[in-house]
C-alpha cells in the first residue's frame, strides 16, 4: 500500500500545529491549522478516548473523514489541518458533523 503524502504522520508536525496552530472550536470537533510551504494540504482525524471505546471512535473519525470529504473543494491548500473529535460527537448525525466543520474552517480561516 503506498503512502498517502497528504497524510499527517509524524510527531513533528502534530507538535508544530499544537504549538504554532490556529485553533478552532465548535460543539463537535476542534481544529487546528498552520501553513506547511506545500502546494497542497495535508490532514488529520483524531479521536482520543475521552470519546468512548474504539467503536464511538472509529465513528467519530468516519464522521470527520466524510464531512472534510465533502468540503475539501472549498479548503485552502498549502495548509496542514488536524480535527479532532469532541465526545458530543457521538450523537452527531453526518449533516450536523459537516456543518460544525464548515462553521470550524470559517472560523480559522480556512475557507476560499
């Protein structure tokens, strides 16, 4: 399987957006965003277990994965962009997750 290079992968990056990101938040998620000098983004879904077990959080990250999946024409490139995962998540539909995303990415600044 080949690596996905519009992936966050590595420690240092997930530390540089917590250190140096813009930060976002809505009932449903957090989002954090800083420029990474590329000519496309770079993303990132997380859910800790403040969520629930693995199956709330599985969900958790579908539920983001499809939301910046139908937005992603709209978000600025050349940024790098973590969203994690609220435990309110858990009895969020996907309409209700993609428009606290939108909301979210207005906020920071991350929409053209």
């Amino acid at each position: 399987m080949a690596m996905q290079p519009d992936v966050l992968r590595y420690k240092k990056d997930f530390d540089r957006l917590y250190r140096k990101g813009r930060k976002a938040a809505d009932k449903y998620m957090i989002v954090f965003a800083v420029p990474n000098g590329l000519a496309y983004r770079r993303k990132a879904f997380l859910a800790s277990k403040k969520v629930g077990g693995a199956v709330f959080r599985n969900r958790a990250r579908r539920l983001l994965k499809e939301s910046y999946r139908l937005l992603a024409s709209e978000i600025k490139d050349g940024m790098d962009v973590l969203f994690v995962a609220r435990a309110s998540i858990t009895e969020a539909k996907c309409p209700d997750v993609m428009a606290s995303m939108k909301k979210t990415l207005g906020k920071s600044g991350l929409l053209r």
